[in-house]
C-alpha cells in the first residue's frame, strides 16, 4: 500500500510538473531568441549609424577598427559592404578583404533599402547562423550595408541549459515529494501493519493482544479502537466457554463415575434375573461417560488456538503404536507401522489425539487376526509438501455415502456396517485437529478392503530429527 500511494503521489506531481515546465520552457527559449535577436537588431543598427559618414565620404580605414571593436566585445561577426556589396571591413578578415557579397539575398534586400533578418545554415561554417543585415542610410541614399551575424548554437546552448536548470528543479521537487509522500504514506500504513499484525496474532490464539494508541488518521485510530473493544469481548466470551468447559468436566464426570460405581456395587449382589437390566444400565453408563468425554474433547478443540510447529511423525507413530498394542492383542489384532522420517507442521498434541482416535475406531471394526497399518509418508512437492498419515483397517469398509457423512456430529454408522466410535465424536474431533493446523483428513477405500484414514499435514522442510 505504500508504494501504491506513492506512485499516485509521484504522478500527480510529475504531471503538474510536465504541466508547468514544458511550457515555461518554450517561454524561455522564445525569449533567449528573442534577446539574440534583439540584441543583433540594435547592434546591426547602431553599427550602421557609425558607419555611414565613413562610407558616405569614403574613409574605408575608418571601418576596420569600429568591427574588430564589436568582434572583441561581442563575439559576433560584421561585414560592412559599400553599395556596390564589395566588403570594406570584415572582422573575421583584420588585413581587409574586397570579397563581393551581392549574391547574398539579405545583402541584395538591404542594398534595395529593406532591412532583413533571420536564421539561415552556413554550409562553409557547418552551423546556423542568425543575421541581421541593416542599409546604411544617409540622406535619402543608401551608401552600403552593415550585416551582424551571431551562432545560433550561443543561444541554443542557453537553452539547453535553461531546459536542464528547468529538469533538475523539477528532479529536486520530486524528490523532495517523495520524501514527504514516503513519509505521509507510512502515517496511513503502519497503524494498518500494526493492526494486521494484532490481527494475525489473535487469530493465531493470542487473546490479550491489542493495538497500542498511535498519533494516526483519526479513522484509523478508531479501527484500532473498534479492534480492541471487539478482541477484549471476544476473549471474555472465550474464557466464559472456557470455564464452562472445565465446570462441564469436573460437573458431570463425578456423578458418572458415582453412578457407575454404585452400579457396578448392584450387580454383584442384584438377583439374576435384574443382572441383565443392571448390565444395560452399566452399559449406557458408560457410553454417557464416552459421550461426554467426547463432548468436552469437541470443546476443547474447539477453542484451542492452532499454533502449529515441527513434529516428528515417525516418532509420535512408534509412541501410539507401543501404547495401543496392549489393547490390540488383547482382541487378536496385530498393529503394523511403515514410517518415512518427516517432520509435520502441528499443535503440540494434535497428532497424538488424532491417531489415538483412529486407531480406537480402527480397533472396534477390525476381526481377530487382522492387522491395522499405520504409515507416515510424504506426497505432493514444491511448495506444497504434505505428511500423510494413513491408518489402514482390515474391516468391513463403508460406501461412498457412509465415508461423506462420517465427520458429521453424533453420526455413527449403521449396524451392517459396524460403528465406528460410541459417540459419533471420533471422527470429528480428528478433523477439527487437523484443520485447524492447515491440513486435511479423509476416509478412502483400502486397498484390500476396509478403510483407510488419510491425514494429510503440512510438511516442515528442515530435516527430521535422527
């Protein structure tokens, strides 16, 4: 946004500039010739009043002195011609010259008694020259001509330099808009960095972040004001949920385990014809434990700030493998892992809770003898890098329809094809981990039946730890 409101600062100027100074340009050189042709005039003029009582009574050395005079002051040189166009005195020839100039159209206009003026192109001097050529007038007889010529690159240079004090003025200003424009601009954008900045950290999880008072624009000043009263709301809804979720907890998980105790007391002294509607009862006991358990996971997901950062998956795989193969061999079932080293982008714990999930619900569908797999391996490239994490079943699978709904809340799959989960939670916690740290999850057809649940994560490009 800076360098956006500095071109349009920095256009603006320059078109006024161009506006402004090309113009005043042309003015200048109009008026430089304008000097140079003025200046020409009255020295052709005067020129010519000194010269026609030596010309009218013939005094021919009385010529040369008055043109080396104007040769030395002025630069410029002066032919003066008797009426029949010989030179009398030419001041780039001192040792005097009878050189004939009738054949020049501004010596013949003068002779003729008009006096003539203008730029014209030397070829023997290779420049242009500006020329002035004036009759000598004396009584009504014209006794000859006094013709004043000036380089035409004098002035021209004058110009060129009037055009280049014209840019380097109009470089100075720009970079003086600049400068003030740079700064003006960082007044507007750094309250906004500043609260892009507060923005990006409270959705990052950091609740107390807010933006300090700055000398800004008053409406950026009441943005930062606006943001800090809707982050400071935010963060007491957040701790209320907060707290909730805790008094949730200890609230409804003591009495369960109370009831589930007194329960378990019944049965052992209960009649046998009442020990199957008490084992029904222990039964939904338990699934309410799960469900609320499940329920406060959810909310905790829910709430829980992504703060992703390197983990190393092989590791976190071999961990869960070595404490959930008690409980796999305990129903027959075999738990199998294929590792690549690679490192994953992921809050501290998500990758533990998710494969915990995943190879709970593996475990419920999978028959004696089966084997669960779970590997780690690293797909896509440039970029875009990902760890996949697939744990793999060997049970009875589910169709296309069952696999779009089963990140659904409270959804469980139906008897003929064996719930995944108590609480139809499992699958939707995972996928709130998993999002919530950039990446994705879904359930594919395995190869050999069964499914298998991808987890695809971002991958962290140094090298995995050894």
């Amino acid at each position: 946004m800076t360098r956006r409101l500095l071109v349009g600062y920095l256009s603006i100027t320059v078109f006024v500039l161009v506006l402004l100074e090309v113009p005043l340009g042309f003015v200048f050189a109009n008026l430089e010739r304008g000097r140079l042709e003025a200046a020409v005039r009255e020295d052709a003029t005067t020129m010519a009043l000194f010269a026609a009582e030596p010309l009218r009574a013939g005094d021919r050395a009385a010529l040369p002195p008055m043109v080396d005079l104007y040769r030395r002051r002025r630069h410029g040189r002066v032919v003066i011609v008797d009426r029949a166009g010989r030179a009398l005195a030419d001041s780039d020839a001192p040792g005097g010259t009878d050189e004939s100039f009738t054949g020049r159209p501004e010596i013949a206009a003068a002779l003729a008694g008009r006096a003539t003026d203008g730029f014209r192109r030397s070829e023997t001097l290779g420049h242009t020259l500006f020329f002035e050529a004036v009759p000598v007038n004396s009584g009504g007889t014209v006794w000859g001509v006094v013709r004043v010529t000036y380089p035409a690159a004098v002035v021209e240079g004058r110009i060129r330099r009037s055009w280049w004090l014209l840019a380097g003025l109009g470089l100075g200003v720009v970079a003086v808009v600049a400068a003030v424009s740079r700064r003006m601009a960082r007044s507007v954008t750094a309250p906004l960095r500043r609260l892009e900045a507060a923005a990006v950290s409270f959705g990052d999880g950091r609740l107390d972040v807010r933006v300090p008072p700055q000398a800004g624009p008053p409406e950026l000043d009441g943005l930062a004001a606006v943001f800090n009263e809707t982050a400071a709301k935010l963060e007491r809804l957040l701790e209320s949920q907060r707290a909730f979720v805790a008094d949730a907890s200890h609230q409804l998980r003591t009495p369960l385990a109370a009831l589930r105790l007194r329960l378990e007391v019944v049965e052992r002294s209960a009649p046998a014809a009442a020990r199957e509607d008490v084992e029904q009862a222990l039964e939904e006991v338990h699934r309410l434990s799960r469900l609320v358990d499940g329920l406060l996971a959810l909310a905790a997901a829910d709430h829980q700030a992504s703060r992703p950062e390197p983990v190393d998956v092989a590791a976190v795989v071999r961990g869960r493998r070595d404490i959930w193969a008690p409980f796999a061999e305990e129903q027959g079932v075999t738990i199998a892992t294929a590792l690549t080293p690679a490192r994953a982008l992921a809050t501290a714990g998500n990758v533990e809770q998710v494969l915990d999930n995943l190879i709970a619900n593996a475990l419920q569908v999978s028959p004696p003898g089966a084997t669960i797999t779970v590997a780690a391996t690293v797909a896509g490239g440039g970029s875009r890098e990902w760890v996949e994490l697939h744990v793999v079943d060997q049970g009875p699978g589910m169709d296309p329809e069952l696999r779009a709904r089963a990140f659904t809340r409270f959804w469980r799959a139906p008897d003929r094809s064996r719930r995944l989960g108590g609480s139809g939670l499992g699958l939707t916690i995972v996928a709130q981990l998993v999002e919530g740290d950039g990446g994705e999850v879904s359930l594919r057809d395995a190869a050999g039946g069964g499914i298998d649940a991808c987890v695809r994560l971002r991958r962290h490009r140094s090298a995995p730890a050894a």
